[in-house]
C-alpha cells in the first residue's frame, strides 16, 4: 500500500472509533427548584456522586453533565 493508502485508512479508522465513542456516551441534564417554592436555584453545584463529573445550574436552575456513559447515576446537589 502507498503512504495515500495508509493514510487513508488511519483516518476513516480513526473517524469510526471517534463515532462509536460518541455513541456510547451522552448527557444528564435537568432543573434545580426547591423543593418548597419551585423557584429555580442558581448556582447550586450537580455532580455525579462518586465522580469528578458536574456542573452549576444557570441562573435559570439548568445544568447539563456532559461526556456520561450510559448506566444508572445518583446526582448530589448542593448549594451555599
């Protein structure tokens, strides 16, 4: 095989692993209220226990964990 050949080949295997590594992850995403008056809480810390993984909600409440593999999370939210 020439070097284009090779080449080639490196990059659409390289682009086939990069898209079955997509595929095997996703995202948590949701709002944080209080649980009493349903306001959104800004700034409250989300992390996925057990991980480096997390985020701060918006100033909406919104967060998204990004990067999460598939499978089943308990999320720890907090907040000062």
């Amino acid at each position: 095989m020439n070097r284009s050949a090779i080449f080639k080949a490196f990059v659409i295997g390289l682009f086939s692993w990069t898209m079955s590594l997509a595929a095997i992850t996703g995202k948590i995403a949701g709002i944080v209220t209080d649980a009493e008056t349903g306001v959104p809480l800004a700034g409250a810390n989300v992390i996925i226990e057990g991980t480096t993984i997390g985020a701060a909600a918006d100033v909406d409440g919104n967060y998204i964990l990004l990067n999460v593999a598939a499978g089943k999370y308990v999320l720890n939210v907090t907040m000062l």
